[in-house]
C-alpha cells in the first residue's frame, strides 16, 4: 500500500514503516495528514476524499551545513555565510482510506 502525502510544499511518496525527513513540523507525538494526493489506485482531484496518513514524530533536527559564499571579481567583495535546514523526522504509522477502514 502506498501514497503520496503533500506537506511543506513537497510531495512524499510513503508506504507504511518508511522513515521520512520532511520539513520542520512544530508538533510532539503523533500527525494526521489529511493531503492525500494518491492511494494505491485512487487519484485525488486534487485530494483523495476521507484519505488520511498516521505518522509518528521520530525527531527534530537540522540537516548538514550548507555554504553560501557570494564573490565579485576585482571589486574586494566578498561574503560568507552557512544555512541549515530544521527538520522533522516522521515514521508512517498507517494509511487510512477511510475513517473507519484500514488499507495495509
């Protein structure tokens, strides 16, 4: 059973028991996402009705360093600087198509 769950401005395809990194979600336990945009062989119009993905939150984190350096030739400038990217790691509890049904 797979689907493809949207959150952050990103598209994720999951089945249950994947580990995911997705961008930072400021929550503790557990998550519902209710964007469904694909399960198995239902296509959503943009979202699968009554479709909803259990996960649980793993983590918070920030990922590796990431460098910006900005340079223009013959003109003494020069700027450096460094980003990280929080993060949120989930783990894929179980995919809903229903409320009341389970699809594993």
């Amino acid at each position: 059973m797979i689907a493809v769950i949207q959150t952050g401005g990103k598209q994720y395809l999951v089945k249950k028991g994947d580990k995911i990194k997705v961008e930072k979600i400021d929550k503790e336990g557990e998550i519902e996402f209710t964007d469904v945009l694909l399960v198995d062989d239902k296509i959503g119009k943009p979202i699968v009705k009554d479709a909803k993905v259990v996960a649980k939150i793993l983590n918070q984190g920030k990922g590796d360093k990431v460098i910006i350096f900005k340079y223009k030739a013959k003109k003494r400038y020069k700027k450096k600087a460094g980003h990280r990217q929080p993060y949120t790691e989930i783990e894929i509890k179980d995919i809903l198509l229903s409320a009341k049904k389970s699809v594993s």
